[in-house]
C-alpha cells in the first residue's frame, strides 16, 4: 500500500516541484515504485519529467474532474519505477468547475484508491 506525500505550499518558486521530482527520482532509483502526481497547471512536473506537456490525449484534469480512471492517464517515464500523472493547463479552471461538484474534497483520494497497491509512494506536486 503506497505512501501518499503531498508537497504543498502556498507561495511559488519555493522549490516544491523541484524538490519533489528530486525526491521521487530517488526513491524510485532505490528500486520503489513511485507515481509522481503533477496537479499544478503550469505542469513543470510533467515537462521536468520529459513529457511534452502540449501533446497530452489526457491530465490530471481528466482524473480529477472527468472521474477518468487514473491508469489511462498515467505515463511511464524514462526512469525506472517511476510514472508521471502529466498536468497541462486544462487544469487552470478545474477549481471553477469544482464548486458544485459533491465530495471534490476527495476526488484525489478516490482517483488513486484503486491503484495505491501497486505503488510503494505517490508525491503530489
């Protein structure tokens, strides 16, 4: 059952993306098995991964607000152990579309239940 880290700050340029593309790169090099979540809209995690965040079929927007199964919308990126939930700027109005929607506090939560015993972490950026 994975670890769920989300790395989160109210402030940008921080160093959250890179921390954490950093940190799950690690992990998953010491063999773990690591989905990296990019749900910020710029997708810096997505392109820092090597992803070309502007060719994406689907995103994070997809899983969070389309209830798209989260397996047709992760990546395998070059690096062992390690997939990419890619983000673009569809996600920019997600929060928009949210407001009405029943239970959006738990959309992440429910999106990587089924998938959490296939991981050993999942970061969310």
């Amino acid at each position: 059952m994975a670890k769920v880290i989300a790395v989160v700050n109210q402030k940008g340029g921080v160093g959250k993306t890179t921390s954490t593309v950093n940190l799950a790169a690690s992990v998953a090099l010491k063999g773990q098995q690591v989905l990296l979540m990019d749900i910020d809209p710029q997708g810096n995690t997505t392109s820092g991964l090597g992803v070309n965040k502007r060719e994406l079929e689907t995103s994070s927007y997809d899983v969070i607000v389309n209830s798209l199964p989260i397996e047709k919308a992760m990546i395998k990126t070059k690096f062992d152990n390690l997939w990419v939930l890619p983000s673009n700027m569809n996600l920019a109005g997600a929060e928009l579309e949210l407001v009405d929607m029943q239970r959006r506090e738990s959309k992440i939560k429910n999106a990587i239940a089924p998938i959490k015993a296939d991981f050993d972490f999942i970061f969310l950026d």
